[in-house]
C-alpha cells in the first residue's frame, strides 16, 4: 500500500540521520562498571520529545526511571530489546481524558474490573498519563477523596486530575446556579480550589459551554482562577463556543436576544475571553479541545490562531489542545431532534457528573408527536432540525450507525432523503419516529462536524498538544463510543505526518507529550532523559495507523510494539500485557 511504502521510506531517512547524529555528543549518559539494568532498547531511532531531531541512542531502564540514554553497547540487561530501525518516544500524556470522571464504578478506573483499569484504549496507542477531571466533571469532591478512592485498587495509566469546576460551582450555588456567583460566593469555591490544589490537583478545569459553566461571568473566573497562580496551576478550559455558535443555541430559543440565557459568543470570542483570563492571572490556559464545528462563515479558526500567536507574543501562557477526527457521534445525547422538543419537565440546572450507565433516556416519543401535532411548534422544531442538520455537518455528512431499520445503517441522511422523496428536515423526522424509542432523535449517527482544513491550520501551531476527549472502555462496552478512543494519536501520527507530511516527526510528538508536559507543569516526564521517569514507547512507524471506526468501535490501532508506564510494560510485542502500573501523579508544591 502507498502509505506503507512512504512510512518504510520515513523511518529509512530517520535511522540513517539518526547514525550521522549517534557520534555527535547526543550521548547523556554511559554505563558504569558492572551497570544491569531490567530493560535494554538498543538501537533506537529517539524521538526525545523536546522537538529536536531524532538521534539515534540505546535506552535503558532501571526501575521506574530511565537510567541512561546513549551508546550502551557494554550494557547487560536483563532484557534486550532490539529496536533497529524503530523509534523510542516519550509516553503520550492526554490533556483531555475522561478516564476517571464517571459516576460509580461502570466505567472509571475505581472499577472493580481489573482489565477495565487497565485502560487498554488508551495504552494501546501509547498514552501513559491521563490529565482528568476534563470539563469540570468528577465522580465525587473534594478531590482528595477520589483520589483515595481511585488509589483503593491498582490502575495501568497515570492520573493527574484537575481541580472540577462543575462540582465547585454546584456545591457552592446550589440548585441556584443559573445566575453569575457573588464575591463571597467567589471566594467560597476559591477556598475549595485551593483544598483540590494542596491535596494535588494541577489546576482547574471547566466546562464554559455547558450549563455547568455558561453562567460564570469573565469576571468570576478571574476571581476563582487568581488562587492558581501561587499553586503555579494550570486552567484548562472547555471554552463557551467551539462554532459561530455555542453548542446549546437554537434558533426557535435564542435568535432573540434575552436574559434567560448567557452569553452566546463565537468560538473566536470564546477563545478572546481565555486568553484574557491567562494574561490577567499571568497563568497557563489551555483552550480544550480546540476545534471548530459546522460552518465557519467569519473565519473563526484563522482569527482565533492569529488571537493566539499575538497573545503569545506578547507573553501570554495560552495553549490549547486537540484531536484530529471530523466526526462526532450526534446520536445519544441529543441527536437532530432539539431537546424541547422531544422532553417533559424542565432540565437539571447542572450536568456535573458523568451517568454510571449508558446514556439511556425516557419514551421521547409521546412529546415528540405531541410537537408535531402543534403547528406553531412543528414550525419552530422544522427551523431547528434544519440547524442541527448544518451544525453537525450538513446531510451528505451524517451518517446513521444504529438504528431498528437495519437497511438505514451506513447511509447518510442525504441518501436516505433521496431514496424517500423527502427534505433532509422530514427525513431526519422520519428517523426519530421510527426510531429507537429510548434515543433521543431515534438513533445514532456521526456526523463531520469539522473540516480537514481547518483542522490542518491548527495542527501546524507549536502551541497544539495531543488529546483523545475519550473514555476509559474495553471491548464490548456499549453506550457512546468514539473512534477517537482507541484511535487519537495514530490517527494525528498516520494523517498529518506519514500521508500528508504537514508536520514533522519531532514536531507531532512534541505536541503528545514535551509540550503537553509544559502546559501541565510536569516536570519528570514529557522527555527521553536519564532519571526521570520510565513512560516509554516503541513504535513501528510503518504500521502506524488507527483501525476503530464508527461501526467498529472496539478495534486497536497499530503500531505499538511496547509501551512502558513506570518501567513496567503494558504493551510487549504489539500485545497488552494487562499490567497495572499507574499512579496518582500530585502536583508538587515549594
């Protein structure tokens, strides 16, 4: 196959520059006399993660730690790994993970189900630590306790958790957090913060698009992020808009301007109020899966980069992170159906927790037909499906994968359309009423939210790391999935850097680990360094490719011959070794 050929070609230009460099001072350390270590990786292609070229070096592992990088031919170990013409990288550290942040014991790493802690998705494309708490989201508070909680059993990947926002914000508003915090209820989350930080939290995370976040002010999160700065502790902030619109904006709810609802910025507007926010603290922000979903009719994503670049310039710790996939499932938690339409009651004020189980949902349907049987309200529904259908892609973009229709599987809304006679809108009303009663909107499909080009504009910035949004999961879980769970990093390595060479080899795996290492301020991983810690892996660039799709979910990606996390492998032989070696990483403070 063509990329094969351009993969086997790469790693030929990299293990002969790598000789030239192998006798040019890349040497860090030499064995000593007598030296023994437990694993000996002998001539490797390393790409050390700092984003200088790759060298070639033999590595060594003692322990936990790296014990030398370098000519280590007099070297015993106790086992040789020959890795000739394979490149050694630093373990994969993801922004973005939501390994640990659901609700009791079905899918986080408190398991009681060792090979689910195990976190096989993740490990098995090279990810040694998980940043989590993403979006503000965690399964208890204060943090402290999860941790203990989580520490009750053994777990494969390394956990670095973030200060959850969501859970701040209820415990202190309430019910009543619809509405901006006062200053003393300000200073009350600050106090909870700061509790988060000292038991070892590297930051603060949120989520500003969902009601959990939305109703903080810029003013607020000034206010709560302020007590980060003695803590040297990182934000990362899912920002109030990834579109020309925020995720929750309807067209029927909110094309007039009202004080029922907050702010509804772009995503470059979005972005404009993080970059304030780390210039006003003088902190590190990283802007949460940065991306840009629909049409972008103002240029959103070229405006947001240049934002960025000049706020840099000027000395502004601001960041962001990313993954790599167009599509997104648009099937389980909403759909095209607009939640008003299909839903009794009024919603909870705060979507602080992931559910336990998957996301199942009451009957919809009485309340759907009940709107289609009023025809101001089948109006309003008609002009928000035909937003929704935009938003998420367009109709040639989104495609059905579970439905009772077995023949609709595969086939995207605008086939379906065509083969029926019908508008996209009436198709995707059709869907929903033949649907699968407990789905909101009847099925689940994805659709191409994003467009390459734009994702190639941000993939080109320094200040881009690596992240998967993923799950912990295990083959045969249900509920939602995404191909991006098992797929991330391949998918950014195989795309961007074997079939497109828009980047170069250093550049992309700067950006999974060095440079995610920076943002976070972890200091002894990130780099290929002796002493510091052994979160290792061996990769086949020729074979590097993700393999799970939207039909397929449960499949592993390639390429990954070994992968340690703290000198122990969890990958050996491109096969998972079920090891569980992780660890709580805290954040240590002078």
């Amino acid at each position: 196959m063509q990329w094969q050929s351009k993969s086997l070609e790469l790693n030929a230009i990299l293990f002969l520059g790598a000789a030239l460099l192998f006798g040019c001072g890349r040497n860090e350390s030499e064995p000593r006399t007598g030296d023994r270590y437990d694993y000996l990786i002998r001539g490797a292609i390393v790409v050390d993660g700092s984003g200088a070229p790759p060298f070639q070096a033999d590595v060594a592992i003692a322990g936990d730690r790296i014990a030398a990088v370098g000519d280590l031919n007099a070297a015993q170990a106790d086992i040789i790994i020959d890795a000739t013409g394979k490149l050694v990288v630093p373990g994969f550290i993801d922004l973005h993970s939501h390994a640990d942040d659901q609700q009791g014991d079905w899918r986080g790493m408190r398991s009681p189900d060792s090979q689910r802690r195990a976190a096989p998705a993740f490990v098995s494309q090279g990810i040694t630590t998980s940043v989590t708490n993403p979006d503000g989201l965690s399964p208890n508070m204060p943090l402290a306790e999860q941790i203990a909680s989580v520490e009750a059993r053994p777990f494969a990947l390394n956990l670095a958790y973030m200060s959850a926002h969501a859970r701040i914000r209820f415990a202190v508003l309430g019910e009543d957090s619809a509405r901006p915090a006062t200053s003393r209820e300000v200073a009350l989350m600050q106090e909870v913060l700061k509790s988060d930080m000292e038991a070892g939290a590297w930051g603060l995370a949120t989520v500003l698009e969902m009601r959990d976040g939305h109703w903080s002010t810029t003013e607020e999160l000034i206010g709560l992020t302020s007590a980060l700065k003695r803590f040297d502790g990182a934000f990362i902030a899912h920002p109030r808009s990834q579109s020309h619109r925020p995720g929750w904006w309807l067209p029927s709810l909110h094309a007039k301007r009202s004080t029922d609802y907050p702010w509804a910025p772009s995503m470059f507007e979005a972005s404009k109020e993080l970059i304030t926010i780390a210039e006003t603290n003088g902190i590190r922000v990283s802007i949460s899966h940065i991306s840009m979903r629909g049409p972008d009719p103002d240029q959103d994503v070229i405006r947001t980069i240049d934002a960025v670049n000049e706020a840099r310039e000027r000395g502004v710790d601001i960041y962001a992170d990313m993954h790599v996939y167009k599509a997104n499932e648009i099937g389980t938690f909403g759909g095209l159906m607009p939640f008003w339409a299909v839903a009794t009651g009024k919603p909870s004020p705060t979507f602080h927790i992931r559910p336990s189980q998957p996301q199942r949902v009451f009957d919809y349907l009485t309340p759907l037909r009940d709107t289609l049987a009023d025809p101001e309200k089948e109006e309003r529904l008609r002009q928000d499906v035909e937003y929704l259908i935009a938003f998420r892609g367009g109709p040639y973009e989104i495609f059905i994968t579970e439905h009772p229709n077995n023949e609709w599987i595969g086939k995207s809304l605008a086939k379906l359309a065509d083969q029926y006679g019908l508008t996209a809108v009436d198709m995707a009303i059709k869907i929903a009423l033949e649907g699968d009663s407990q789905y909101v909107g009847g099925s689940r499909a994805y659709g191409n939210f994003r467009s390459e080009e734009n994702i190639a504009l941000f993939v080109k910035n320094e200040w881009v790391a690596g992240d998967t949004d993923g799950y912990t999961t295990r083959p045969g879980d249900p509920g939602y999935m995404s191909p991006r769970f098992y797929g991330a990093y391949p998918a950014w390595l195989k795309t961007y850097v074997i079939d497109r060479e828009l980047v170069s080899l250093e550049f992309a795996i700067r950006s999974f680990t060095g440079l995610a290492a920076e943002i976070l301020g972890i200091s002894d991983r990130g780099v290929i360094r002796s002493g510091l810690a052994a979160d290792l892996s061996i990769i086949d660039l020729g074979k590097v490719a993700p393999q799970s799709t939207f039909y397929d979910f449960h499949a592993f990606s390639t390429g990954f011959d070994y992968v340690f996390i703290n000198g122990t492998p969890v990958v050996a032989e491109a096969e998972l070794t079920w090891a569980l070696p992780g660890r709580v990483l805290r954040k240590p403070h002078n």
